[in-house]
C-alpha cells in the first residue's frame, strides 16, 4: 500500500489500482495533479475503467463517487444546521 501514497514519483492522470478478496474491494490511486492523489476504496466496483476521451483519463469509480457526493455534503448541511438550532448549548447531535 505505500506504493499507492507516492505521488511524487507517478505521471500526471495516471491510475493505479489494488483488488483484494476475490475483487470484491477494490482500491484506487489516481494523480489529478502534480504531488496530490487520491486514494478510493470501493466495494461496488468490481473492474477499473477509465475514459480516455477525457483530458484527465479519470476512473469511472471517482466520476462516480463525484455524483453522489452533493448529496451527502448537502445531508451534513442540513444536520448540522439543525443540532446547531435545536441544541443551543453547544451539544453535538
């Protein structure tokens, strides 16, 4: 797994990708730019494709996880706002 955290060694929007348990988790690296990377670990995907039609060749897995990602944060929002409201003592939920 330290070979995923090397960044600094890796090419610009290059993929690497680590499948464990019979590819039932699989766990990727992906270089957006230069010394930064991103590491995703996922148990819905089984094969790592990647489009090549893109300037940045990004893995379907963070393209993915990017669509539902509003999601979530807008959820935390939304609670966040509400223990804030509901509690003014300074309790978290």
């Amino acid at each position: 797994l330290a070979c995923l955290r090397k960044a600094a060694e890796r090419d610009l929007y290059s993929t690497l990708a680590v499948y464990e348990h019979n590819k039932k988790i699989t766990m990727i690296n992906y270089v957006p730019r230069k010394n930064s990377n991103v590491l995703l670990l996922t148990s819905c995907h089984a094969k790592l494709k990647v489009n090549n039609q893109q300037d940045f060749k990004r893995p379907d897995i963070i393209t993915y996880y990017n669509l539902g990602n509003g999601g979530v944060d807008s959820m935390d929002a939304r609670i966040e706002d509400f223990c804030y409201k509901r509690r003014p003592t300074g309790t978290s939920c």
